[in-house]
C-alpha cells in the first residue's frame, strides 16, 4: 500500500460543536428526560403531545427517543430518555447514541444540567463522530485522512450553556489522533511512520524535534530500545520532542511505541497476536494528549519521549537468557522475550530522569503510558487504567479527575515487598519475574529507571472490545483526558508559550 493511501493522525480541524444554528433554520430542541421525570414531565406537556408519547410507549429509558412534529410536519423537538442515575453510572457519554442516529438537523438542548453533565454530553456528542474507514473501497481522493465510516448523522449540537466548545473539540482531537494512530495496521504504521506521525505534529505546533534512529542509539546509549527492534526491518528509534517556553514547568510524557509486537522468540500465540498492532497505544496516547497540552497552550515545559521498536523474529532477535545493560548502567536478565515493552521504556525513562535532575528547581513529572501487561486487564478488564505512583497528591487528582471527566482510573500498589521477584540471580533485574502481581512487578522494574522526582505509570488496555456510545470498536485514548485535567489544574494557559 503506497503512502499515499495512510490516513493522516486526525483531520486538521477538529470535529466541532456547532456554536450559532446557522442559517434561518430553528434549532431542533432536545429535552433529556429522567426515568424519576417522567410523569412530571408528561404534565408539563399539552394534552395531545402527552398522549403522542405514552402511544409511543415512551418510559424515558436511557437511550429511548421520540420526534416530536411541529405545525408544519419537520421535527419541531426530541425528547430523549436519560434513563437512571444507576444507567448512567454504567454508561460513560451515552448521548453517543443517539447522536450517531439522530435525525438530520441542529440541535439544542433545552434540559438545564449541571456542568460536568453538560460538558459529557458534549464530548459524547464529539466522539461519536469519529469513523475510521479508510480502507474500504469507494473511498474518494478527497476523503483521504478523515475519520469517516458507516453512514453517520448529520446533526450538529449548539454548545451547551457553560460549556467551552472550543476546548472540548481539541480535546476530541486528541482522542481522534490517538485513534487514528493505533487502528492504522502495522505494514502502514511502522517505526518510521510512527516517527513521521509525531513530526507532523511537531510542526503543527512549532515544536523542536529529533529521532535517534538504527545504530545511532548504541553510539548514544540507548541499548535496550535497540536491541528491542534490532532485528526488524525498520530499525528502532527515539523520539524527542520538545515545547513550550524554557522556564515553565517541566512535563515530560514518554510513550511505548511497539509497533508490532510478535513476543520475539517467545512468540506469542495466534490468538494473542491478533491486536498486537495497538502495542504501539502508549504512544498514540502521548501524542494525542501532547496535542491537547499544545493546542490548550498549557503553562508548561513539555518533553514527549517515544521508544519506538517492532518487535520482530530474525537472526537478530534477542534471546531468553540474555543479559542487556541499560542507558543508566543496570543490568536486565531477559526471561522472556515478550516483556519487552519495559525495555524500551527503561532507556527513555532513564533520559527523562538524567533531565531532571540536570533542570533547575523542582524535578518535572514523568508520566508514561503503556500497553504494558496481560496482567492489568485481568486485575480491571479493558476499561478501568491501573496507575502506580509514590505521589499521592498526584493519585489524588488523578482519582478525582478521573471521576470528573469520566476516564476510568485505578491506582495500584507500588508494593515494596514484591521488589525482589524482580532482582534475579546473576543481574540487577528481570524482565518477567514469575509469581504473579506482573502489573506491580512491571511497574516496580520501570521505578527503577524513572529517577528520584514525581513520576507515574499508566499501564493502559488502548481498545475498545465491543462497541460503546462515543466509543466504536477499536483504539482508544485512556488516562489522557485525567491527566490533562490535572495538569490544566496545576499550570493553566499560557498565551504566549514559544514552540521548540
């Protein structure tokens, strides 16, 4: 496939709210009915229009909706089920769906809510736009690089009262280039292009970057990235990309970039090397949420970090007994092949860390995101994020705005008695410890390189199984949205942030 034909990150403007009804067209009004609402509701109403919903066999579930027609036949308003506070604690952005089927025409909601209501309305609202089709036929030149697909609704939604529809569209951005990133296949979504990816970015926001690409990582020590990708076609690389005005504070995000992940020469079977083009999701996920950062102009100091590999099978590949030195001198005895996304991040954590502690005043944090451990999943399923921090006024705000913006959180013990599973006989560390807790023990091995400042790790899933409102299967942005709450908390805009 040329490349031509591979889907940019995301479209160069983001899906938007709509902010004026445009035209002479009235809005269509969009009432959002409680279940615990509904006779009060009902009696609001004429007695006909009453009558239109209950013989419609209206009961306001969650979802359920009915058009309402005006004197001249067009739709005069919706009124939409919204369900009970229990359906909505199990379903995140459920207005979702309906605005992927609603009917034809610009909306408004007439239902006051709250703001944290309102503003996951709209997001839901923005992230049910998104398609990824960019492979099927019929597809004209035009279209290249837009997230489309199925036959999708034509409805615009007004800003809602209180609302920033401009900061909510960049935001869905960001959700939307992570996206596109992780269901581009791997023969389209290789090394390179994933470099290529971050360098378009990088110029769109008038950040510096350089790669450290092939051998050039051993002449610059970065050992373990290479000897992870050492035996594909595309050699590895490190990605380093730098924004924001020198003084702020300092954010560092660093991102797994497996591309493909085989498990090397213990190769992983079918069944589990089906999805392993998203072992690249700690990447496409910082450079959605670096997408954020810039756009918003956070007050900060942002370093994005990207040890990008494929893990491949050839006469190069690393083997299961090898003992490889890491960037900051520990040694790692290689028990299994398929641990090898720690390795690629333990060259990039350990830069960040000899960052910090050169930088003046505070350290920065250090965040990382990683499609790191089978383990993860088994503990919280595909949805809920573990995170390991020492930090706990920053577990602290991740919790809460975890629950704010509904991006589901966890946080996991660093638990200290379990650092000798992973201190093997003959070197410092092991790469994939036996007896269980792999989601601790993974993230207690990347301690080891992230230095002495506040760091936290986010051990994310990258995919949607099975189709949600505003979430259609396939990749998926997790931890981002509650990190960049955080940090919007913390450090705010800066109108004047200078690129590089």
């Amino acid at each position: 496939m040329s490349d031509d034909t591979v889907p940019d990150m995301a479209p160069d403007i983001a899906p938007d709210m709509s902010t004026e009804s445009g035209g002479e067209a009235t809005p269509i009004g969009l009432h959002l009915v409680a279940s615990d609402a509904l006779e009060e509701f009902l009696d609001t109403l004429p007695g006909p229009e009453a009558q239109w919903l209950r013989a419609n066999g209206f009961n306001a579930a969650l979802g359920q909706h009915v058009a309402m027609p005006g004197s001249g036949g067009a739709i005069d308003r919706v009124i939409l089920g919204w369900g009970t506070a229990r359906a909505h604690r199990r379903t995140r952005f459920a207005i979702g769906a309906f605005a992927a089927k609603a009917p034809a025409g610009t909306y408004r909601i007439v239902t006051p809510l709250e703001k944290a209501v309102a503003e996951e309305v709209a997001l839901g609202w923005l992230l049910s736009r998104y398609r990824f089709d960019h492979y099927r036929g019929g597809r004209s030149d035009e279209a290249a690089g837009e997230p489309a697909g199925e036959e999708t609704s034509e409805a615009d939604l007004l800003v809602p009262d209180g609302v920033d529809g401009e900061r909510l569209g960049v935001v869905a951005e960001g959700v939307f280039i992570t996206r596109d990133l992780i269901n581009t296949p791997a023969n389209d979504m290789g090394p390179a292009r994933l470099e290529d990816a971050a360098r378009r970015l990088a110029e769109r926001h008038g950040a510096s970057m350089t790669a450290i690409v092939g051998d050039d990582l051993l002449a610059q020590n970065f050992p373990l990235i290479h000897t992870v990708g050492r035996a594909a076609a595309e050699p590895p690389r490190l990605v380093d990309l730098n924004w924001g005005r020198a003084d702020a504070p300092r954010v560092t995000l660093i991102g797994k970039g497996v591309t493909f992940d085989t498990g090397g020469l213990n190769l992983k079977p079918s069944g589990s090397m089906g999805l392993m083009k998203k072992d690249m999701g700690g990447a496409a996920t910082v450079l959605g949420l670096a997408h954020m950062i810039m756009a918003l102009g956070l007050d900060i100091r942002l370093r994005v970090l990207l040890g990008i590999a494929e893990n491949a099978v050839a006469g190069g590949s690393f083997r299961p007994g090898d003992v490889l030195r890491a960037r900051n001198g520990k040694t790692v005895e290689v028990n299994n092949t398929d641990a090898e996304g720690r390795l690629v991040l333990a060259d990039a954590l350990a830069l960040a860390a000899e960052g910090e502690a050169a930088g003046e005043g505070e350290p920065g944090l250090i965040a990382d995101f990683a499609t790191l451990t089978g383990a993860a999943r088994v503990a919280l399923g595909p949805d809920v994020v573990p995170f390991y921090t020492d930090d706990d006024a920053l577990a602290a705000a991740l919790a809460n705005a975890s629950q704010s913006v509904r991006d589901p959180l966890w946080r996991m013990p660093l638990h200290d008695a379990y650092e000798t599973m992973i201190e093997p006989k003959i070197a410092d560390l092991d790469n994939a410890p036996s007896g269980g807790a792999g989601s601790i023990t993974a993230a207690l091995f990347l301690r080891r390189f992230a230095g002495d400042g506040p760091w936290v790790h986010f051990d994310i899933y990258g995919w949607t199984p099975s189709a949600k409102p505003g979430r259609p299967v396939g990749g998926e942005a997790q931890a981002a949205r509650a990190l960049l709450t955080v940090l919007e908390a913390r450090h705010g805009a800066s109108h004047g942030a200078s690129g590089g």
